[in-house]
C-alpha cells in the first residue's frame, strides 16, 4: 500500500514535470526553433530516467529494498527536473528515504555507492600503486542523485576561478549538481554544462550564514563542503568518502591536502582543549579501511545534509567557522574521518598576524581561550579582556593563561623596583614552589610572596609613588603593630601590593635570616 502511494505521488510530478515541458516548448513567442530543440534535448534524460524508474515500480508488488531505491531515483529526478524551471519541491521528501522495513529481514539500509576492492600494484610495473577501485554493482542509484556540492564564492577573489572550478567539476563528475553562494549573479560561459543553482547572498554576509543556507537549499542525501578548491581533479573520489560515511557510522570524510607551492599534508588534525589552551597538531591515533579518526579536518568533507541542518555553523569569521563545528563535533563524541588517498588542491590563504588576532577573538571569547597553537606553528595569544575571562577564579583550579601573566608582570615590576631602590628581594613561599617545580607561576597560584631584607634608611612605603606610576597600589599590613621612627615616619616591614586581579605580599626579614638564606644558596 506504501509503494501504491509513492508511486502515485511520482505519477503526479512527472505528469505535472512532462506538462510544463510541454508549455515551455510550445511557447515560440520566446523560444525559436533551435531554442525548442536545444530544450527538448536538454531534458530528454530526465524524462527517459524518470520513465525507467516509474516502470521498475510498476512492476514491483510489495515494498522491498528495490522497489525503496527505484522510487527514491525517480523522485529525486523529478526534483532535479522541477528545479530546473525555478519550481519548488520539499527537499526533507528525499532525505525521508533511507531505510526500508523487510518482513523478512527487519530494517535494512540501502547500499549507497558502489563498494571498492584493493587492488594493489601492477606485477610488470611494481612500483606503480593502483589502490583502491570502485567494483560494479546494480544496488546503488546513480551518484547525482546522493550528492552535491557546495560552494563558496567568497573564497575566490577572482571569478575566472570560480568558472575553472566548474569547467573541472564537469569535467570529473558532469552530472552532479552545485549550489553555488555568490554576492551578486555570475555569468556562466556555455560551455560550463555543469548544473549551477546560484544563490546571491550580498557582500557581507557572515560565513555562518552561508555554509547553512547552501545546505538548506541543498536536496541531496550527501553534500560535499568545498572549502577553497583550487581544482577539481578526479582523486577526490567522492564515491570512496561516501561509502566511508554510510559504513562506519561518521559524521564527516576529508582527505588530504595540497597547496600551490607543492606542499602536501595528511589532512588529519588532534585538538586539545586544555588549560585555556587549543593545540592543533598533525597526525592521528587509529585507522579503520585506510582513513584515520580525526578530530578537525583542513580539507574539504563529505557530510550528510541531516547532519549539517542539525548541529549547524555558528562563527561568522572564515578563519573559525569549521575549527567550532569540528570542536562541538568532539564535544559530543562524534567521529570524523580523513582518507588520505582522496585529495584535494587547496587555494593560498596568507593571513596577516593582525587579521587572523582578530578573527579568532569570537572563537577565544565562546572557549575562553588564551592561547591558540595551530599546527602550521602559528601561535595566537589574547589577553584575559579579549577573553573575556571571569574573575575571580575558584580555588584549587586552573588559573587562565593571561592572569598568570598578569601576576608574572606584577612579580618582575616588584623586583625591578627593589633593584632600583637598592633593595635585596628574592621569591618566597608557593611563588618560590612554582619557580623550582614548574619554571613559572605555579597552575592553581592564589597570589604571591616575596620577602626582602629590611633597612633603617630605605623601606618600600617610602616608595610607593614608584608602584602607583606603574597602575598598582601598595598598602600596609598589620599597621597597628608598626614601629614608630623619629616621632613620624612608620617603620613597617610588611606590605601587599595590588596588581590587576592579583595581590603580592611582601615581607621584611632581618639580615640574619637572609644571610642565612643566601650562604645555603651557596
């Protein structure tokens, strides 16, 4: 009964899909008769594939997995030949079908793409690695009608590009179709056959807005995120990162990279998100059918369109719109995977230090990330207000990156000025623990301790102009037990100095104790 209502839905269309056809061609008050036949050859596939599909159907009398996929090949066509006219067609119908219920065998999903075998190396060429081939298979539907592309115009400066990439995505794949985000039409030259949908969304748009709505115009099962294709040669092999993505249960398949001048990278990044700190590095842990688990892929990826619409892009700069959809992807334990032997030629992006500061301010706000380290060796920093980190912090834990330094700076003035007012001062208590176990400030520190020699003549009260001039405030503690020296002037041997978030305690001893400190020194 399901099959009988799918396939009347499907008669309907292509009744409707065949009348349109019909007008258009027989409206010659626009169209000459060389525009009319360059029309009916146009859409003389589509017609012919649809019949197929619509026969297959008839012919079948129970829902089975054939009778699933001939009735989603034949809807997704009519989608395709509705949408060359301008017509609208729920693209959620399409995505609906995936599985199919078997009384026999339960819930069975549909064989994607064709599997692929290893093949190995060539017994009079030794040298010469064939890899792995798709092998023939009758089970899966046509590839134009599971994947799509998507593309983005403001990642070329220059439009010729643009055209280069179609003219080579037709070249490799003529039948798959992209969708294209551009601010203003482009003009296509006719002998680009590639079917374009092109999407103007103005000149400013942020990059969030639109990754997500070329997947929302997207109708496919699968779509192909191009970042910066420089070109589109055959060694993509989509099919393969599909198959990866139907099989293993992955939200995502990249595959390597290589630059202009020659460079080639795995494709495969490991994050860590610790201490305030995101690291970026190369390499991976495990492997599964010859791609590796990664956390964050440079590349362009193949992703289902559901996945996509669910979990979504969120940062609008271009340097971090993906590095915070991978992050939220590990967040919730979700896979993503890299096959290297699908590769992708990858356009030059040279970044100024400044610029790339400034797009990865959002990223370090939502994060509280202090420090970036990219796997290129790149190394980005952001202050505690760039951060916006929150004060004060609780006790026992982590202290970000940019306060430690606060207090570091506020440490090094303190001895700066003991130099400069003659003043012997060395670290003391857990500021002397960090020195020695951890060249530094210790992780979980809550303040700091220095302790000096105390002097008739010279006391830090008597300079504290010094610290004010340097934005900080130095006052006493315990006042009441100060001694008093010529009628006036306190004598105290204990102060706090309050830097930004931090306070230092300084602390007099008598010449004995640092006499004795510094002969054990020796």
């Amino acid at each position: 009964m399901a099959i009988k209502k799918w396939s009347i839905k499907i008669v309907v269309l292509f009744i409707g899909t065949l009348l349109t056809f019909v007008l258009l061609a027989t409206n010659r008050n626009n169209l000459n008769e060389s525009g009319v036949k360059t029309l009916q050859n146009k859409y003389k596939l589509h017609l012919q594939n649809i019949a197929i599909h619509l026969s297959k159907i008839v012919e079948l009398t129970r829902r089975t997995p054939e009778a699933q996929t001939e009735a989603r090949n034949a809807l997704i066509l009519t989608q395709a030949a509705l949408a060359e006219f301008g017509i609208e067609f729920p693209s959620n119908t399409v995505n609906k079908i995936t599985t199919i219920k078997s009384p026999e065998n339960g819930t069975e999903t549909l064989c994607v793409v064709c599997p692929d075998k290893y093949i190995g190396t060539n017994a009079d060429y030794p040298w010469f690695e064939k890899g792995r081939v798709l092998t023939n298979c009758t089970k899966a539907p046509p590839f134009q009608t599971i994947l799509s592309i998507l593309l983005n115009g403001r990642d070329y400066p220059d439009q010729s590009k643009i055209i280069l990439v179609l003219r080579e995505i037709y070249a490799t794949y003529p039948r798959l179709t992209v969708h294209l985000a551009v601010a203003e039409k482009l003009l296509i030259p006719e002998d680009v056959k590639v079917v374009v949908h092109q999407h103007i969304l103005g000149n400013d748009p942020a990059s969030s807005s639109i990754w997500n709505t070329l997947v929302e115009r997207a109708t496919t099962e699968y779509v192909l995120v191009a970042r910066q294709i420089e070109h589109f040669q055959w060694y993509v092999l989509l099919e393969r990162m599909v198959r990866i993505l139907s099989e293993l249960g992955v939200k995502a398949v990249g595959g390597a990279i290589r630059t202009p001048d020659g460079h080639w990278a795995m494709g495969c990044q490991q994050t860590r998100l610790r201490n305030y700190t995101l690291t970026y590095r190369d390499g991976y842990h495990t492997s599964k059918q010859s791609c590796a688990y990664c956390d964050y892929i440079p590349s362009s990826f193949v992703s289902r369109t559901s996945t996509l619409r669910a979990i979504q892009f969120k940062m609008a700069s271009p340097s971090t719109v993906f590095q915070d959809y991978f992050l939220r992807l590990q967040k919730d334990r979700k896979l993503v995977m890299s096959c290297p032997d699908a590769m992708f030629y990858v356009l030059a992006v040279n970044k100024t230090a400044s610029l790339l500061q400034k797009q990865w301010i959002p990223m370090a706000q939502k994060y509280a990330i202090n420090r970036v380290n990219l796997a290129d060796g790149r190394r980005l920093s952001f202050s505690c207000n760039e951060a916006n980190t929150k004060f004060p912090w609780t006790g026992g834990t982590i202290v970000p990156v940019c306060a430690v330094e606060t207090l570091l700076k506020g440490i090094i003035d303190a001895m700066d000025i003991c130099e400069k007012i003659g003043l012997f001062c060395h670290l003391d208590g857990g500021t002397t623990l960090g020195a020695m176990k951890f060249n530094g400030i210790l992780p979980w520190e809550r303040d700091a301790d220095l302790s000096y020699v105390t002097s008739k003549n010279i006391t830090f009260w008597e300079h504290r102009d010094e610290f004010r001039k340097l934005g900080y405030t130095l006052s006493l503690i315990f006042p009441e037990n100060c001694r008093k020296f010529n009628g006036s002037n306190q004598r105290c041997y204990h102060y706090v100095l309050q830097v930004p978030h931090w306070r230092i305690e300084l602390w007099g001893a008598t010449p004995r104790l640092m006499t004795y400190f510094c002969a054990r020194k020796r």
